[in-house]
C-alpha cells in the first residue's frame, strides 16, 4: 500500500473465497467498515492493474454496471468510460 496513491482505485478481494473485501479509492480505505486492521496486515499473494471499461450508458442500455457507478468518469471514449483499478489479493 505504500507504493500507492491516495486517489488510486483498489479492489481487495481475498483469494481463497474470491469475496471482495473493499472496491475503491486508496484514500477512504481506512474509513470502509468492511475491512479490519488484521485484513491490512495480510501478505499480498497477487496484485494485478485491472482496466475496467464499460458503456457511459450502461443503465439505459442494460448493461453490467462499473465497480463504482456513482463515480464520475475518469476519461470517455466517446461512448465508453475507462477505469484502471489495482486488484489485490490476499
């Protein structure tokens, strides 16, 4: 975690159940009420960047949504939106 930023997005999954501990940004992460002291002392048994693109329109398109639908999108390609999340395992 020291080798990252406040404003990178995270994915925290746990490798042996695939559940997803923790989905956004570095800066709020101690603030998440899903995550124990003992989770952040885990060693990290993979790390990943994980481009996540999908449809600026996804809702009325019914489409998947994005880990963080309420976020505004970070670039558009004109009717695409890219995120780039670091998935941590532990």
């Amino acid at each position: 975690m020291g080798l990252l930023k406040n404003s990178d997005l995270l994915r925290i999954i746990r490798k042996e159940t695939g559940e997803q501990l923790y989905i956004g940004f570095l800066g709020v992460l101690r603030l998440h009420k899903g995550i124990e002291e003992t989770d952040l002392d885990c060693v990290v048994k993979q790390f990943r960047a994980v481009p996540e693109i999908r449809h600026k329109e996804w809702q009325e398109k019914r489409l998947l949504p994005p880990l963080l639908p309420e976020q505004t999108p970070m670039y558009s390609f004109s009717d695409l939106q890219m995120e780039l999340f670091y998935e941590i395992y532990i």
